[in-house]
C-alpha cells in the first residue's frame, strides 16, 4: 500500500517519468553541459551540423536530441 503512494515507486506506465520538454519549469534555463555534448555527438553522427546550436535551451535541446536518437535509430 505504500508503494502506491510513493511517486518513486512507480513505474514508466502510469508514472510520470518523461514530461515533455514545455512542461519543463527549468526548460527555459541554458542546456547543460551534457546535453551540449550529446548533441554535438548525435549532430556530428546523423551528419546534421545545424541541430547542434550552443544557444538553445534544456527543452529545445532534449527535443533536439530526441529527434537525432530517433534518426539514428537509438533508444
């Protein structure tokens, strides 16, 4: 019974473990600095230099990396 109210205890197919990127509340906030190196990773490997822009922000950036992961045909 506790488990049911426990947020950590919940798994991804009725918890929330993935919010899409608007609903972010630091969204806006700069992309750190792992995401930077993952997309220019991704970017550099699905031969697309302009999804990596060290301007864009934690939500535009996990979108950004979805989309090349997806592309590239990873998880």
């Amino acid at each position: 019974m506790a488990d049911e109210q426990n947020p950590k205890s919940q798994t991804p197919e009725n918890g929330n473990t993935e919010k899409d990127p608007d609903d972010w509340v630091s969204g806006d906030d700069p992309m750190t600095g792992a995401q930077a190196s993952y997309l220019k990773t991704l970017s550099e490997q699905a031969d697309d230099p302009d999804a990596y822009d060290e301007t864009v922000n934690k939500a535009e950036a996990s979108r950004r990396i979805d989309a090349l992961k997806d592309k590239l045909g990873l998880e």
